[in-house]
C-alpha cells in the first residue's frame, strides 16, 4: 500500500546523511515538497520538490518562523530530525 505524504521536513540537510535522505525524498513519487533545513547557506542539490531554508534551529524565533510560515504553507507532516551541534 502506498502512501501519499504532502511534506517532508529534513534537518541537518547539508550532512552526509542529511543530503542522502533528501535525494531519496525527490525522487519518491508519494512525496509532493520536501523542505531541507540546515545552518548552511545553500545546498549543492536542486530538484523541483526541494525548498531549502538557512536556519538556525537554536534561536527558537526562528524555529518558531519555520514552524509556522514555510511548513506551514508547504503543508509538511513528517519532521525528519537529523541535525547536530556542530562543536562539542
């Protein structure tokens, strides 16, 4: 049984594994956006789904304004979380 999903969030987008998982979200056909999220400026990826946003996830204003205005509006209901502090 498929499943049709309106949205996918990922985290951590600009990681290995962050970056892997976007793909593979692109390219399944029961997902219509993912949003990639991550502190760098942009990513290296483009595709037709993909929205990405430079966010800082540990200013919770921002958080707040990607919670509530681009998830929002691109309808998303699965957080994918991949994100890491990047210093210990």
């Amino acid at each position: 049984m498929r499943v049709h999903i309106q949205g996918v969030m990922v985290t951590g987008a600009t990681t290995p594994i962050g970056e892997r998982l976007v793909r593979q979200l692109c390219e399944d056909h029961g997902i219509d956006n993912v949003l990639a999220v991550a502190a760098e400026d942009a990513m290296a990826f483009e595709h037709e789904k993909l929205v990405y946003r430079k966010v800082d996830l540990g200013r919770s204003r921002r958080a707040h304004e990607l919670l509530f205005g681009i998830a929002k509006d691109l309808e998303i209901e699965v957080l994918v979380h991949t994100s890491m502090h990047r210093a210990a």
